[in-house]
C-alpha cells in the first residue's frame, strides 16, 4: 500500500464510544453503524460524477463503477464519527481498561482456542506469534463481533467530498472500486466501519491491495467472511513485511528507581544502559531484545514501558500510541500474563480505577445499569449517574465522584 499511517480507521468497530466503552454486549453490527443512513446530498451527487472520468483514468472500468455507486449515498454519521476517534480522545488508562477488559479477554481466549490451528499454521508461513494475531483481531473487531456494517464505497465517497483529508480517501475510494473489479467481494458484501476499514482486522482498501492473502486458497483474499482465516493471515502478512521479528516482544513492563530522570523518557538505549539507571523488570531482570526506548504514557507515577523494536512494527499497522499499547497489553493478556503492576494514579476527580469500577458495580446493583464495569466512564455509566442523581433529587452532572460513590 501507499501509506501505513492508519490511525483514523482502526480499533474504532470495537472500541467504538457507542459499541464498547463502559460495557455491553457484543453485537455483529454497532448500533451506531445501523443509525448511519443515507441522505440526498446535491453536491455529493455532483461530486461522484466529477469522480468519474478520475476514477477511469486510474484503470476502473465503467460497469464496476457504476454497479459501485448505483446503490451509493452521502453519509453524515461517517463525518461527524471522524472528528471524534476513540484512540485520540481516550487517556492511556482507559484505552488498555477497554483493551483487555473482562468481556474482552473472555471471548477472546474462547476464540483463541477455536482459532489456534489456524494461527499456528500462519505462525509458521509469517513469523508472527499467535496470540499477536488474535490481540489485532480482538482489538479490531472485537473477534469478528463488531466488522462493521456501514457501505464502504458510500463511506468512502462521502469523506472524500467532505475533503478535509479528501486526497487520501479518494486513493481508498479507488483502491475498494479495484477490489470489486477483482472479483474478492460483491458491492453488497463491501461493509466496514465508518472510514472504510474493512472485515475482522479492519484493513484499509490499498493495505488490502497490498498485503491480503488467500491462506485458504480458494481464488479469493475473503477478510469479510464468518471464517476469518483469510483475515488473520492478512493480518499476520502484514505485521510480517513491515518487520515483525518473531520471539521479540513488543515491549515490557519495568520499574523505575526512585528519584529516575524521567526527562529520559523516549531515548533509545541499550538494556546495559537502562540497567545501569537503575531500570527492572516489573518481574526481575531485563529483557535482552536489543535497543529499547522508554515509554511513560501516566507521567511519573504512571505504569512504565521499555518498548522494543516490534512497538513500531504495531505503529505501522495504527499510528497510535494508545492503540500500540492496547495490542501489546491484549496480546500479553492472551498469552497468560496478568495485569499491568503499576497503576496509573487518581483522575481529576481524585478516583482511581477501583474506585470507578466500584462505582460502576453498586449503580448496577442500585438498579442503574453502567453495562459493564471496566472503570471507563462512557455514555451508559453517564446515564446510570444521571438517573440515579435526578432520582435522588440531587444536580444532574452525569459526572463521577467520591461523595456518589460514598453515597452509594
């Protein structure tokens, strides 16, 4: 593909505000995919056929594009859910709190198991370790749960009319109409998130041009069907080409001494240099993969990394921190380790998780359900406070506290 830069598109079909945070039941499709319809739009209409001649010229043939846009539309869902992307808005506590929460790691040793000839069989062709597949898998799609059920030409279309990054989704417009000219999905089958990532591990149109497989040698690089063996090898093809070392880890957990310079945050140095600085590993010594950089995503008295050479590998596939970090944290998850050692300290309201989870619990138990208690203050643990705080006559904030947590 051209770019790898994916930050705007991945994670979202599971981690979606209104899909995930604050819990809930996995759904095939996210409510909010279902409530993105299309409208009349003159000037996409006008647009599309400004696209056309563009669109031929770059080798699409006029049936497939006009069998692509016959059934096409502007979608307003798809901007307004681009100016708000969870990887961005989300703090580093929450994001790996929904990353590897309860739901998460459940269906996700479940699917591992049912998956784990499969991943194996990938592992030897690529190089990359199973339980790194599954983690892009879980965090993308939530396992095949969440792929998305948005049109992804329309979805396309409409963010390339809207223009604010028009130029780069024009070349994703163009590569999905390639896809359907070569046969791999029919137009109706073509769904996806809101910004056009598609199938179990949301690929981008021009990374699926450049990197989807057909490990089940049927003629076809299926990422969009039930059976997701053609995804995760996709997956791990791509993780492969853009420098997966296998046996290395992505990163690790350590402590710091006390009184550590943490302006040295971000340099790159040798495990005997980071030693010598007093830096461990959360269970002993230090691991030897080389050059590492440390990594404070909680400030000082936050969990610390020493990210390894693979961290960037995972940046390829979503140029988000966060989202590096909740691959990592997930694949570990997955693969036996348990939780993060460190915490990352009270939130402005002076909570710290356990406490926002505790909250979570007893409004559940009061009769106002927050759908889950992960500690992640989303939209239905909002509603469950603000329920209880008009039925008990008090101010309706909406907003998390010691004192409700007291009173409850």
């Amino acid at each position: 593909m051209q770019t790898t830069r994916r930050n705007f598109s991945l994670g979202l079909a599971a981690l979606g505000l209104s899909a995930c945070v604050g819990g809930g039941t996995p759904l095939r499709a996210r409510p909010a995919d279902q409530a993105m319809p299309m409208v009349a739009n003159p000037g996409f209409d006008a647009w599309v056929q400004d696209f056309r001649p563009r669109a031929l010229n770059k080798g699409i043939s006029p049936a497939t594009f006009d069998t692509a846009f016959r059934a096409s539309g502007f979608i307003p869902g798809v901007i307004e859910k681009d100016r708000n992307q969870t990887e961005f808005t989300r703090t580093t506590e929450d994001y790996l709190a929904i990353a590897a929460s309860d739901e998460r790691l459940s269906m996700g040793r479940q699917a591992y198991a049912q998956q784990s000839g499969t991943l194996q069989a990938i592992e030897v062709r690529y190089g990359v370790e199973p339980h790194v597949v599954a983690a892009v898998w879980g965090l993308e799609s939530f396992f095949g749960t969440r792929r998305g059920s948005v049109p992804v030409i329309s979805a396309l279309a409409t963010l390339a009319y809207d223009g604010r990054r028009g130029a780069f989704f024009e070349q994703q417009l163009v590569a999905a109409l390639k896809i359907l000219q070569n046969g791999d999905v029919s137009p109706q089958g073509m769904t996806g998130s809101w910004a056009g990532a598609m199938g179990h591990t949301q690929f981008i149109p021009t990374s699926y041009l450049a990197f989807a497989v057909d490990f089940r040698d049927d003629g076809r690089r299926d990422i969009w069907s039930d059976d997701p063996t053609d995804a995760l090898a996709s997956t791990a093809a791509y993780l492969a080409k853009n420098g997966w070392t296998r046996g290395q880890p992505w990163g690790q957990e350590v402590q710091l001494p006390s009184g550590f310079n943490t302006g040295l945050a971000g340099r790159g140095k040798t495990r005997s240099d980071w030693a010598d600085l007093g830096v461990r590993g959360v269970n002993g010594a230090l691991a030897n993969h080389g050059a590492a950089s440390l990594l404070l995503p909680g400030g000082a008295g936050g969990p610390a990394f020493l990210l390894y050479r693979n961290f960037n590998v995972i940046l390829r596939y979503n140029n988000a921190e966060n989202y590096a970090l909740g691959i990592g944290h997930l694949a570990d998850r997955l693969n036996g380790a348990g939780p993060l050692r460190a915490s990352f300290g009270p939130d402005a309201q002076g909570m710290t998780i356990a406490d926002r989870q505790a909250l979570q619990r007893k409004l559940t138990a009061a009769g106002y359900d927050t759908q889950g208690s992960d500690g992640v203050i989303g939209a239905k643990t909002i509603a469950a406070i603000s329920a209880f705080q008009a039925a008990k006559g008090l101010a309706v904030t909406g907003q998390p506290s010691l004192a409700l947590l007291a009173m409850l």
